[in-house]
C-alpha cells in the first residue's frame, strides 16, 4: 500500500488521487481501516479497532473482516533508498488470478519478489484502475472475454484505454451489481488458507456508455517495478484494515452486497 508509515508512527500521504482537491491525512497509528468512495459518494477513513457500525443491518465491520498479511518488499523501491533498506510499501502475496474460480495461466514468478525487488503486488489509491505486468494483463483479457463470451455477454468495440468491451444488453443484475464474470486475487491468509479479493461488476468494470462497460484494468508495460498494482476503483465500497502492528490486512468484498456503501459506516 502506498502512503501509509512504515516504521514510524506518522507521516503525511495523499488519501486518493479522486479527492475533489489534493486531501493530505495525517496517520498516527498503527491501525486504520479504509473505505474509498465511488463516485457522488462519501468514502471514509476509521481510526483504531471499532466499532465500525453498518447500516442497515447494523454490523460492526471487524468482526467480518478476512485477513491475509502485509509484506515488505526486501529491497527499497523510493528514489532514496540505500543499498541494503527494505521498501517502504506495503505488499500482499497474490498467488493467483481467477475468473469464476478457475486459474488464468500466467507466470507465477511475476507474483514474487526477484533478486532486484522486481516483482509483487500492492495496493495504491493514486492509481485509478489497477496495472498488470502485459503477459498476467494479456492473460486475463483474454480469459475473460472466453467466459464472457461463453455466458451470452457480446463484446463490442474497444473505447479507448480500455480494451475488453460489452454490450450491457440481456445481462442481469444481482446484489453486486450486473452479474458478469467475477475476477478473483487468490493469496493465503495467516491460517494458511486461501483467502479470495473478489471484484464484482461495480469494481471489474467501468461504464463507457449508456449500454457498454469494459473491464477497468490496464496494461502495466513488459517491465514494470511492480507487477500488480491494485487501483482505486477496485477499491470502491470495499473496505480495507491495515494492521500495522500485526503486519496483516484485512479484507471486506464490496458493501453493495449488504445493500450499503462507505456513506453510511458509522464511525465509533
């Protein structure tokens, strides 16, 4: 995750890239949940351990979070870093891609750290849509226009960034959203089981037209830093607990399963 402190116990860091100006948050501890907002909409940010209180079902978000750890990427990847300093973002360790639960090919080697620090996933809210390395990027277009294709969804046209394209007409609409495809970030979680990032419609895709959506991720190049960067769209309504002490994450698919957004979490 970028800007959140790493060894210390405050630094300043831009909360999104979305804010309606250039919104600075001053972090003074070690735990924080983050809930981003989609667009007309309020996201938030919650201090210490709760209770985070949903409506209308009046949950309290803690107690439904998964968790999987943070991990630190062994060689510094800031312009100042010295021979020998670990990197001051946060990592999570993604496994594998899915689409309805069934593996994408793709070169798993990318998901982990090289001698050089190349590689990895992480979560940053200054990208807008999540980036991939161009063969996982590759794979996954291509796997999920196959699925799509193979449940009735009609490709269209490309509209520009955006390559994968579909028709909104015949597809239904569930809790979450239209019911296309769900992408899936396999990583293991501090019990050692698998622990599953779900994007659903509302985080997977992006509304061009009236009736076209396209799949809201973007070629990262052949060689970047990062192999996986996870944007801030697929972040919408999605909440997120950083435990900096415990050095894990914890995770809660989209509230449009609860008939809720970040709006209407109450803070303690």
């Amino acid at each position: 995750m970028e800007c959140l402190p790493f060894q210390e116990a405050t630094m300043q860091c831009p909360i999104s890239s979305f804010s309606p100006a250039n919104t600075f948050l001053i972090i003074e501890t070690f735990l924080l949940s983050v809930c981003l907002l989609q667009p007309l909409q309020k996201g938030g940010i919650y201090f210490g351990a709760g209770p985070h209180i949903v409506p209308p079902d009046y949950f309290n978000l803690p107690d439904i979070f998964y968790y999987t750890k943070l991990v630190t990427n062994p060689v510094g990847t800031s312009l100042t870093s010295s021979v020998g300093d670990v990197s001051h973002n946060y990592f999570i360790p993604v496994e594998s891609i899915n689409i309805d639960a069934i593996p994408i090919s793709l070169d798993k080697s990318l998901l982990l750290f090289d001698d050089n620090g190349v590689g990895g996933t992480k979560i940053s809210t200054m990208v807008p849509y999540t980036t991939l390395q161009s063969s996982i990027y590759k794979a996954l277009i291509n796997a999920y226009v196959e699925k799509a294709t193979a449940v009735g969804i009609k490709r269209v046209a490309a509209v520009k960034p955006f390559e994968a394209c579909f028709s909104t007409w015949r597809i239904g609409e569930g809790g979450a959203g239209l019911i296309v495809p769900t992408i899936e970030f396999d990583m293991w979680n501090r019990t050692s089981t698998t622990l599953t990032i779900r994007f659903y419609e509302p985080n997977s895709m992006v509304r061009v037209k009236k009736d076209v959506i396209c799949l809201a991720f973007m070629d990262g190049g052949p060689n970047p830093r990062t192999s996986i960067v996870i944007g801030a769209h697929q972040l919408g309504d999605t909440v997120l607990q950083f435990d900096l002490v415990n050095m894990k994450l914890g995770y809660f698919p989209t509230l449009r399963l609860f008939n809720t957004n970040c709006s209407n979490i109450m803070p303690s």
